[in-house]
C-alpha cells in the first residue's frame, strides 16, 4: 500500500495477517485472492477498521483524506472491472459488507447492487438480456437500502412482496415476474426518499455500517461475546456477482467439514436463483449442499476442492459463502468454522488422524469452555417418545419446558427460574437475549446456517431449525402440530436438537458419558498439561463422577453438605446441646455417619487424594429460623443468640473450630477412621477461612492430638494444611506455611474478602451496571480479576514456597474450572486446580492450552 494512504486498502494488497485492521472478512478474503487466484474473489477494497475508529472519534465524520481514497480506490475497482458505478448502460454494481476482527453474525449490515437507480435497471436488462434479474437484483437493492441504510421497518417491505405475490397467486418470490418486480421497487421507492446517484448511495452506505457498529443489536452482541467496542469495523467494497441470475445461478454456505458433528463430510446449504441474504435469513427453505453434485456438477466439484484447499491452507475447518453465476463459482467469504463441541472434538481427532494437525495444534482448535457441554443433558437413550414433528438438528443436546414466542417471554419466565424453549418461525439479531434464557430453540424454517442455529451453537442451547410441518402463529400466541393439535404459550415441549425430534413427552434428560473422541483429545491434554486437575465433591457420587471425567482427586470435600438435608436436625441438636455431655452424645450420634461418608468417598477414588475441609458455614445455616420456634422457649433463646449480623464475616470457618472443637475433633476422627477401612487411602486435612499462623497451630495442635489418639502418622498417613482465602492470609503465608503441608488457595472467598464483594449482591444488582459502563467486563467470580486479586494468589504461593519449597498449592473455587483463570494459575506455579466435576475435562484441556 503506498504511503500516502491510510484509510483504505485494496483486496489484492492484503492477508490473513492484518485481520485487526481489515475485520475478519476483509483480511480473509484478501487472503482468499492471494491463494485461490483473482478469478476466484471478486474484487474490490476495505476501508480499515482505523477509519471507523477515527469516524466515531469524530462525531460520525470521515477522517481527512478517507473519501478522496475511496474514489482513488472506486477508480481502480472501475478500471479493473471495466465498468463504472451508474454507468447508465452497463454499471457496475458492488456490494458494501461490514466486517469486524470478530466476526459478529447476522449482526452488522450489508448492501447488496449497489449502484443500480432507475437509469441503469435498463442498461443491466439489456445488457444481460434478462429483465427479471435487473429487476429483481434493483428491488433487492432499495428494499435493502431502505432496510440497512435508512431503518425502514423490514416487515413493510416483507408485506408489500407477500401483497403482490397474493396479488399473482404465486408462492415463491422466485415466481414473480420482471413486470412485478418492477411494481414492488416502485412500491418500495414510495417508503423513503431513494437517492438516484450512486456515489450518494455508496457514501450513505459505508457510513451505515460505520454506525451500525455502534447500533444496538451491534452493542448487545458485544456484551454477550465480550468483544470491545473500541475495535471498530472495517467495510468492505466488492464488485457483485450474481446468484440471481436464473437456475445456473444460485448462493450458499459451505463448511469444510459437517457443521454440526464434525465429520469429514462438506456440508451447507444454498439456493437456486438467489442472493446470498436469503440463505441466511431462513426465511427460504434451503437445498443441501449434496444437491448441488446434481444441479451444478462443475461448481459442487470446485466448491469441494476448494474447501480443501482453504482448510489446509488454514489448518482449521473453515464456514464459507460462495455465489455461483452462470455456471461459475466465486467464493465471497471463509472463517473458521464455529462449532458445537462435538464437532471441535471430532474434527481435532480427525485432523490428527489426517496428518494436518500435530496434537498441540488440534487442542488449540478446541474451545475448552464448550466441552462441558458435551456432559450435558440429552435425551435418556433408553426412553421411547412420541415424536409430533422433526425438524433440523441444528445445536445438540436435549432440552425441554414451556413454549413462549418471544425472547421477552423467555427472559421473563428465566427470572423465575422456569424453563423454556424459545419457539420462532425464524430468529433474528432481536431475539438473542431470549436465546440465553431459554433452555432451547425451535422454529419452522431455515437450515443449519440459519441465524438461529448460529447462535444457539454458539451459546450451547439445543436447537432445532426447519421444522416446516408446524405452523408458528406468533401473534396468536399458538404453535399447530401436523395432526392439527395446538399447544399455546405456557404448553410443555421438549427438542431433541441432536435428532431433530420435537415431542410432546416428558422425556428424561441425562448428562452423557465421555466419548471414545473426547477421551483420546483427554488423553492428548493430559499428556501435555503440568497443572493437576481434581474435583470439588462432596459425595460419593459425586466423586464417581469426578474419576470417571479424568479427576485426580477431591481438591475440595466440603464437609458441612452432609449435614444438611435429613441429618439437619442432627447437627442442630449438637449446636443447640445444652452441656457438655449432651453435646458430646449429639456430636457422638454424627460421627458414624461422617466416617461413612468418607469410606464411601475414599472407595469411589482408589487411591487418589481427599482433600476434607473442615467445617466452614456459619452454624445459624443448620439452625431452624427463630420465628419456627415457641415464643420463650429456652432453644428459641439459644438460637436468637446465634444470630449474626453478617455471617459471612462472623462465627465461620477456623473461628467455629475454635469456639467448638468438639466438632472439628469429630471430622476429623471420623476422617482417619474411613481411612484406616480403605486400602491406600490418601487423606488431606483442611483448615478454612485462616487469617493468623496461630489458628492454623491450635488446629495443628487438636489434628495431631486425634491422630496420635487413632494411632496415624502426619505424612505418612495424613497431610495437614490451610485455606489461603484471606487478603491477611496471602501476605502472612510464610507465616501459615510453617504449619502447613499444602496451601489451596479459595479464589471465591479471596475475591468476596479482596474486593469487598458480596458474590450475590453484586451478581445480582452491580454486575450488569459495571458491564455496561465498562468498568468490568466479566464476573470477578467467573473469571479472577488478574491484576488484584490473583495477585493475592501469586504472593501467597511466593511466601509458603520460600518458608518450604515442596509446599503443595491447588485452587479450588469457580476459577478452577474457567480456562482464563487456568492459564494465569498455570504461569504462577499451581500444582493444581479442582472445579466440578462436568468443568473437570474442561479444566484438563485448559491445563494443556496453558501448557502449549
Ligand atoms: P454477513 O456478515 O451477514 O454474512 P456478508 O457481508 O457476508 O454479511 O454478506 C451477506 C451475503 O451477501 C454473503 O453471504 C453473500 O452471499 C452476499 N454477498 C456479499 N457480497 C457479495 C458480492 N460482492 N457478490 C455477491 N454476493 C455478495
Ligand atoms: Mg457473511
Ligand atoms: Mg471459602
């Protein structure tokens, strides 16, 4: 590019490489040119995301100089086209297509014909010999305009072409004639004042998506994806070719490789005489990317190479859009294909297997949040249902609860923790809130490349798309079924969006085993990753679970769950025991089930270590409420008196230990107890919620004293060691260490006590506030605020290490299972992590990303 510009660069002048300055779909296919040849990319320029920035930083002016480059840029475009925009004989027309460093699905706008008004619609007619193109390729164009540019009501246009096509009694858009085309743009050019000139419509249109960028569907897709709103767009210019020319014509998606599962089968659809708009809209049933070997042999065959091509070339599976015109296919578009996990974990064994990916680099294809969704619910294998429809299986999963039609109602009913699935004809970019509250999607038309299959896999809701037997009325409220049956808003449906099945029966959902594919990519990450991965379980099934998914061990026991349900009263009567000996004899009553417990946990995890922390909630949490009590009486009295201001900072944890050792002394018994039952037991003791070295030594004191009691050896038998979940706690830890054997940091109490947070008052009032206002951008409790509180966690491992080098340090808590946190704790010399048990194959991909 020559110096002297710097707002705009042409296609061929580009690659892969400048993807923050040219968006996504700029950079690519500027890469597209270069390895597939000019021929193949239509061509034209991009207009930088730094011109969009400087835009906004101007008030929605352009930057000096940027509109002098883009006529420079036009004329080039012109020179190389052979045409010129509004030629009135033989224009050329382009399309303007935004394209952000992400790319945003559906959500920023593009103008397809540009350049065509009512002097040159005659000139393409002629020119081609075919009045219906021109017309419909003009129609398309100020419906568009009108739609993108100038926010006209997309359903007044929809109206206007269903009135004519009822006018003409016929069903397809593709079935109205040149004559009715020409009615409908002269319709459509009554709805707003449409500029004749094309240089005034181009200007109007680069600056359209300069400020979709900053529209509302732009912004809520931001917040959801955690993209920045300061990376600007860029905008792409391209000369037009045309899918709608006739039946040798048509527009489609591509993947290298099934969307959905993965296989090494192209897959996709498109449509026979159409533009590129309306296979994605959904609002046309597509044809499979198979039928196209049939209807246009020659391209399916270049399509197929192609994608060959573009997947080696970039080493991942890509999602393409192409346009055939006239027999000849383009390509307009790649990316890397966004995929539900199945397909991440199918491709990255096969690619592998196919010798185009070592094994470090197919993990890194994988999302390692998305697995999780693997082990989630699907439909009971073993249960036979009543199938009412089928459609798409389009996002994978089993989902089930109340149908509502609108995001709205969706949002509304998750408030009150009801289950839904959000049922459309098609969705669009307004819906997608009602995306993340429903349990699963269902609507009646479009593919697997539809907006609604797009974002659901993208979110990991179930979905099933196309079901085009049922009829959606969304006004009225109602869903009808083939059998003429109804089932209004509130009604029960359940989706199989593996199958594609919808039914009317409760059919269970279970989470799923680890597949064959799953476990080998497992077993790659396992054999790369250094961190340790265990699991937070507090039952025997629980850790069943946990060693099943690959845990190494329990990272975190929480004791105290065992004491609620049935055994609550139990352990109320221990707190509420009046004397010495009535506490003892209640406390005495727990034991066995306690030691129980622990057998049950020790068996299910042969041999690998339990980490048991020691009673940690305020005791009023086994209390009843004072109000169930009798007025005056003395228990009433007792429990009142332990009432707490703030629980969270009061009787807990170590303090408790203190105050009854009693109990401490008991779980601890108990624990050594269940030990000496199962061969190769490997215990951990741990003290929570430590600020003062002097805790950790009178806990120390009362450990050892029970275990020379029960005749088992520190080390040998046992190790000993502290919660690190205190700011006092990370600066003092040499001070903790010298009584401990091992340090797990609990990142959800360092992060309430480091910023002050209440976890439930901020999620539930802040959050949202501080997201929107950009002072966070994510939950501290999903993801450790890295420059202060992991900072804390990064000083404490310091100190305990210098007072003893082989100090062991894991992190339990959330963070233990969120891959950002993961690669910070892998930098700061964790030994491991433990999260639970469905996050643990997703912490061992993260461990091993971290490594890579
Ligand atoms: P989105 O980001 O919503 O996918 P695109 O810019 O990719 O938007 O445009 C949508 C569709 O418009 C493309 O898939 C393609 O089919 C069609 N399209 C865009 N540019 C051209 C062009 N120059 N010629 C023909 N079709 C085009
Ligand atoms: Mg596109
Ligand atoms: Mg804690």
């Amino acid at each position: 590019m020559s110096t002297s510009r710097r707002w705009v660069q042409d296609f061929s002048e580009g690659s892969r490489e400048q993807r923050d300055l040219l968006g996504g779909k700029g950079a690519n296919v500027a890469e597209m040119t270069r390895i597939l040849g000019a021929d193949r990319v239509p061509a034209g320029f991009t207009i930088t995301t730094a011109a969009c920035v400087a835009y906004m930083e101007g008030g929605s002016t352009a930057p000096e100089g940027m509109d002098a480059e883009v006529a420079e840029a036009l004329a080039r475009l012109e020179a190389h086209a052979g045409k010129r925009l509004g030629d009135a004989a033989d224009p050329l027309l382009v399309s303007v297509r935004s394209g952000a460093r992400e790319s945003m699905p559906g959500m920023m706008d593009t103008v397809l014909n540009l350049g065509l008004n009512d002097a040159s619609v005659g000139g393409l007619a002629e020119r081609t010999g075919n009045a219906r193109f021109a017309w419909d390729s003009y129609r398309r164009f100020v419906q568009m305009y009108g739609n993108v540019v100038l926010g006209i009501d997309s359903d007044r246009f929809e109206e206007a072409i269903a009135a004519v096509k009822a006018a003409r009694g016929v069903e397809l858009d593709t079935d109205l004639d040149a004559a009715a085309l020409e009615e409908l743009t002269r319709t459509f050019q009554t709805f707003y004042a449409f500029p004749q000139d094309p240089h005034a419509q181009l200007d109007g249109a680069i600056r359209a998506v300069f400020d979709s960028w900053m529209g509302d569907r732009a912004v809520t897709y931001r917040r959801l994806h955690r993209i920045p709103d300061d990376w600007g767009t860029a905008v792409n210019v391209q000369q037009m070719v045309f899918g709608n020319k006739g039946d040798t014509s048509g527009s489609g998606v591509a993947f290298s490789r099934d969307e959905v599962t993965g296989e090494a089968e192209p897959s996709g659809d498109f449509l026979v005489n159409a533009q590129g708009e309306d296979v994605v809209s959904g609002v046309r049933n597509t044809q499979d990317i198979r039928d196209l070997r049939t209807v246009m042999p020659e391209a399916h065959a270049q399509l197929m190479e192609i994608l060959r091509t573009l997947e080696a070339h970039y080493k991942d599976m890509q999602d393409t859009e192409f346009t055939v015109e006239e027999g000849r296919l383009y390509m307009l578009q790649t990316r890397s294909a966004k995929r539900p996990a199945q397909a991440a974990v199918r491709f990255a064994v096969d690619a592998v297997a196919e010798g185009l990916l070592t094994e470090a680099e197919a993990l890194m294809t994988i999302d390692a949040a998305s697995v999780e969704t693997l082990l989630s619910p699907q439909f009971d294998p073993s249960v036979d249902y009543a199938v009412v429809a089928t459609g798409i299986g389009a996002s994978p999963g089993g989902a089930k609860g109340e149908v509502v039609f609108s995001a709205a109602a969706a949002v509304a009913a998750r408030a009150e923790k009801r289950d839904t699935i959000l049922v459309r004809p098609f969705t669009d970019a307004g819906d997608v809130a009602g995306f993340a509250a429903a349990r699963g999607i269902l609507t009646s038309t479009g593919g697997k490349a539809s907006h609604a299959a797009l974002v659901a896999r993208g979110m990991g809701r179930p979905a099933v798309t196309g079901a085009s037997a049922l009829k959606i009325d969304v006004r009225a409220r109602v869903l009808r079924l083939p059998d003429g049956s109804t089932v209004a808003e509130g009604g029960f449906i359940a989706i199989n969006g593996t199958t594609g099945e919808i039914t009317l029966d409760d059919v269970p959902v279970t989470a799923p085993g680890v597949s064959d594919e799953l476990e080998t990519v497992l077993g790659w990450a396992d054999g790369i990753r250094r961190l340790g991965v265990r699991a937070n379980a507090d039952t025997p099934d629980d850790a069943a679970r946990a060693v099943e998914l690959g845990a190494q061990g329990i990272g975190l026991c929480r004791s105290e769950h065992m004491f609620l349900g049935e055994r609550q009263p139990l352990m109320a009567a221990v707190i509420l025991a009046d004397g010495e000996q009535e506490r003892t004899a209640a406390i005495e009553r727990l034991r066995p089930l306690q030691e129980d417990d622990y057998e049950r946990i020790l068996v299910a995890l042969d041999g690998r270590p339990l980490c048991v922390r020691l009673l940690d909630p305020p005791l009023n949490e086994f209390l009843p409420e004072p109000h169930e009590l009798p007025e005056g009486s003395p228990e009433r009295a007792r429990v009142e008196s332990l009432q707490e201001e703030n629980p969270m900072l009061g009787t807990r944890g170590v303090r408790l230990g203190i105050l009854q050792p009693e109990l401490y002394e008991m779980q601890v018994r108990a624990l050594f107890r269940a030990a000496a039952r199962v061969p190769g037991a490997d215990v951990e003791v741990m003290i929570p919620l430590v600020d003062y070295e002097l805790e950790l030594d009178f806990m120390e004191d009362l450990v050892a004293r029970v275990a020379d009691e029960e005749g088992v050896v520190r080390g040998r038998d046992y190790k000993f060691g502290s919660m690190i979940e205190l700011p006092r706690a990370c600066f003092l830890a040499d001070r903790i260490a010298r009584h401990a054997d091992f340090f797990s940091f609990g990142t959800n109490d360092l992060t309430q006590t480091g910023l002050g947070f209440s976890r439930e008052d901020i999620e539930a009032r802040i959050l949202e506030r501080y997201i929107d206002v950009k002072i966070l951008d994510r939950s501290p409790f999903e993801t450790i605020d890295t420059p202060g509180v992991a900072q804390m966690v990064r000083m404490g491992a310091w100190l305990g290490r210098k007072t003893k080098v082989d100090l062991k340090l894991g992190v339990c808590g959330e963070h233990g299972g969120d891959p950002d946190s993961i690669a910070f704790f892998h930098d700061s010399g964790i030994d491991y992590v433990s999260c639970s048990p469905p996050r643990v194959p997703v912490a061992r991909l993260a461990a091993a990303q971290a490594a890579i």
